[in-house]
C-alpha cells in the first residue's frame, strides 16, 4: 500500500472506534442507571422489613400489618410495587420495564426456618434475597443473585 492509503485507512478506523465508544459508554451508563434503582428500590424495601419484623416481635398473626401495597412509581419510575405476604413475610419488589421487570423476593427466616404467624421466634430475623430471572444478575446487589 502507498503510505496515503495507510493513512486514509488509519482514519476511518479512528472514526469507526469514536463512532462505537459512545454506544458503548452509553450502555453501561444505563447499567449504571438500573442497579442504582434497583439499589434504591431496595432501600424503600427496608421499610417493609421493618414492619415485619415488629409484627414478628409482636407476634401479630398477619405479617403484613400496616403496610399498604400500592403503586410506587411515583417514588420511584423503575419500582412498581413492594408488597409483603400476610402468612410468610416474604416481601415482593416488582420493578418496572425501565428496569426489566426484575422481581426480586426477600425472605425471612429464624433459626433457619419460615416465620409463623402469632408466635415470636427465639432467634433473630435474618433476610435472604433472590431475584427471579438469573439473566438480570448484573443489576442486582450480589446477595441476591441466582
């Protein structure tokens, strides 16, 4: 090759990277953008968990007392709902199709075992969290992955 086709093909291959980067950048920025609302997600969750863990030491039949499931989008566009099972606990955060419609469940136990309702546990709460479809791994925090 004459040394101007090297350079003219050196050019449109910077072109070509600059043309790819932004694409790129811009699809990790939204990776970005859903785990961190996912993240935030979860914190407005903790309001569940605090709930049922007072009806748990309250040793309230219906572990979804107090809460009202509803809409949230308003707090947040990626969350549409958080709901919390009156029999287990286990708490439900549904997330929009910003978000992939991930679902992620928290569960409690003590001691290892289910919670049941009207009895207080002689072992703390603990929490585990799954997300319902592995392919939405990357958004969520690494405790929850399947």
């Amino acid at each position: 090759m004459k040394p101007l086709q090297k350079e003219g093909m050196l050019g449109k291959l910077m072109i070509a990277i600059i043309g790819i980067s932004p694409a790129i950048a811009f699809s990790d920025n939204l990776d970005h953008v859903i785990r961190d609302k996912v993240n935030q997600g979860l914190n407005i969750a903790g309001a569940a968990k605090t709930l049922v863990s007072d009806n748990v030491r309250k040793a309230a039949p219906d572990f979804s007392k107090g809460w009202t499931s509803q809409e949230l989008s308003g707090l947040n566009p990626f969350l549409r709902s958080i709901r919390i099972d009156p029999d287990t606990g286990v708490i439900t955060v549904n997330y929009t199709e910003q978000a992939k419609k991930i679902i992620i469940k928290l569960t409690p136990s003590a001691g290892g075992a289910g919670l049941v309702g009207g009895t207080t546990p002689l072992e703390d709460i603990s929490w585990h969290c799954t997300v319902s479809n592995p392919s939405v791994n990357k958004y969520v925090p690494d405790d929850c992955r399947v």
